[in-house]
C-alpha cells in the first residue's frame, strides 16, 4: 500500500517542511504571458481608436508585448517577496508562541457522525 504524505500532529512540524518547492510551469509564466498578450492587445486597441489598420506599427506591438512581459515578471517578483516575507513572520511568531497552537486533536469519522434515528 502506497503511503501519502505524512501529516503534520501539530503547526510546529509544519514549520519542519521544505521550504524550496519549484512551481509549476504555468504558474510561473502565466502573470507575464497574460501581461505580454495585454500590451499587445492595447497597441491594437490604440491602432484601432486612431482608425489605423490593426496591425499598423508592428515595432509598437512588440514593445507593448515586451514591455507587458517584463512588467508581468517584475510583479510576480514583488509577489513573492511579499508572501515569502508574510510567511517569515507567520513562522517567527509560531515559533515564540507555541502555546497558542496546541496539537491537532485527530478525530474519526465515525466518532464526528451523531447516531441515526429513523423518523417514520
């Protein structure tokens, strides 16, 4: 029988998991492809407000798409220097107050269910 991942008793152990965990793929590209495909999108927006063709100024379209790129990567940056300093001091303050976060009380199923009394 395959074993799961181990559950953690208690938010302490917690603190014990790796920390380095790579990301999937279209996580990490999603915020500056999404970006990308906007700037190009708005020059295209902008072309045809000014009742140019589309596509009029393509130098233009691959600067809004570049620039939506780097734009999308410098925020998932600043995003993840945000969540990586949350978290940082999620576990500092777990690790100077450890009475506040008791041992998980593991329950069974069957003990949460209340017993059945049929109603006829």
């Amino acid at each position: 029988m395959a074993q799961g991942p181990k559950i953690p008793q208690s938010p302490l152990e917690l603190l014990d998991a790796p920390q380095a965990v790579d990301k999937p793929f279209l996580t990490k590209t999603w915020g500056p492809a999404s970006l990308g495909v906007l700037g190009f999108v708005a020059v295209m927006v902008g072309n045809y407000a000014a009742r140019r063709p589309m596509f009029s100024g393509i130098q233009w379209h691959i600067i809004g798409g570049a620039a939506g790129v780097g734009i999308g990567w410098k925020m998932d940056e600043i995003r993840n220097r945000y969540l990586a300093d949350r978290d940082a001091v999620y576990r500092h303050y777990i690790t100077l107050h450890p009475e506040d976060f008791p041992a998980y009380e593991r329950k069974k199923i069957g003990d949460m269910f209340q017993p059945w009394i049929p109603v006829r």
